[in-house]
C-alpha cells in the first residue's frame, strides 16, 4: 500500500441528526479496483431469475445452484453443474439469460457518489461476468463504464485467482500494492488479497471473507485525493 499505513482523523459530526465524534479512516492508494455485482450494482434478482430458469431446464435444484454463483465466472459455474459435451450449449443458454433479465439490475447505496468522485485513471472494474453482460448491468444501473475494465474473459482463471486484480492494475499503469480493491464476495476477497491490493470488504456478505475492513456498502467512503477515506460509522468490521 502506498505510504504504508493507515491515516485515522476524527471528525465532528454533531448537530440534529449527526450527534458525535467519527472517525475517518485513510487507506492511501492511487486507484480503486472495483468488482460489479453486489459492490456497485444489485443484481441478485436478476441472477436468481436467469439461473433458476436455467437450473429447472436442467433438473438441477435451483437453491443449490445459486449457491455455486457468487463469485466466480459463469463458465467455471457451469462447468462444476454440467458434462463437458453439454457445456457449451449450457453456458450460451445462461449467457442469454442473464442478458434477458438485466433489467432489475439498480446501482447499490453510494455507488454513483464514490464513482463521481474519481478521476479518469484512478479506478478500474474487475468481475467475474463477461464484459457484454457487465457493461449492460452498469448501464441500467445508471453507473459510468470504467476505460479499464478486466472481465471473466479476459483471464485464464476466475477469482480466487488474482489474475482478474493484476491485469487491472498493470492496465492502469501501477502496482497492486498502490491499489484498494473492493470486493463483496470470499473469492473476490481471496483475489485481491493475493495479488497484493488492500482489500475493504462490502456489505454482510463479506463477514465471511478473510477482509479486517468490512463497510455496509459504499456510502461513508470518499475519494481523498491521496486515497480512499472511509467513515468509521460505515464499518461492520474493522
């Protein structure tokens, strides 16, 4: 990480509504490595809806399934469900219907906020779904699509693998070690952490990741200029 360690600054929040003393928590960067689903958008719906229709066509149980999703790339999912000659159809048919059911797809609490804040060059999204169905969700959402973005085919392995972090970076022109990745999921917390980012866990789900700061999403963090401050009021773990 750059400089090291961490800055910590109280500031007062008192007045009607905002009684107290915070702290706000400096994680000096250069730039932000952000996953898409469940950090910047809200797609659980739409992916329950696309992989049950998918399982059922199946005779796979749905509930199991989607406990299999979070996390990876689609074809690392589908190749854990299905044989190898019914691979390829399988995968384009979720492909299809994921694109379908983009449209509940809503840009989760301070998303937009955190994302006007950055400078071009200073953020990249990492994730594991293609870049069709990415760029789709962002859009919908009403978020900007990043000049970087590093996507599940754009890597020889999905997350935990940090080759998905490594690839953004270098794109971005820096060192992982100058990055913040934020990350909502096990997997995606493992692949930042190993390719050598300060990792901040987003939202419960994240409680089950190995992250030392988890926030409840995104508001309470701010850009600083020097690094990613965050409200000592947003975190569930520190």
């Amino acid at each position: 990480m750059v400089g090291g360690q961490l800055g910590v600054a109280t500031r007062d929040d008192g007045g009607v509504g905002h009684p107290g003393r915070t702290e706000l928590v400096e994680l000096p960067c250069r730039a932000l490595l952000v996953d898409v689903d469940g950090v910047l958008v809200d797609s659980d719906a739409s992916v329950a809806l696309s992989w049950s229709r998918w399982a059922r066509e199946r005779d796979l149980d749905p509930a199991e399934v989607l406990g299999t999703v979070h996390g990876r790339r689609t074809a690392d999912t589908v190749a854990l469900l299905v044989g190898p000659d019914e691979r390829a159809r399988a995968l384009a048919a979720v492909d299809r219907y994921e694109l379908e059911d983009v449209g509940s797809t809503t840009a989760l609490p301070g998303a937009a906020e955190l994302l006007g804040q950055l400078p071009a060059g200073a953020w990249a999204v990492v994730t594991s779904g293609r870049r069709e169905l990415a760029t789709a969700r962002l859009a919908v959402a009403g978020l900007p699509v990043p000049a970087v973005s590093v996507c599940g085919e754009d890597v020889p392995a999905g997350k935990p693998d940090p080759a998905g972090y490594r690839r953004a970076a270098a794109e971005l022109g820096l060192p992982p070690g100058d990055c913040v990745v934020l990350e909502d999921s096990p997997p995606g917390v493992a692949a930042g952490t190993a390719a050598g980012a300060t990792v901040v866990g987003v939202s419960e789900r994240a409680l089950a990741s190995g992250a030392r700061l988890v926030v409840r999403d995104l508001r309470g963090l701010t850009w600083t200029g020097s690094g990613l401050g965050v409200d000592s009021g947003a975190l569930l773990r520190s």
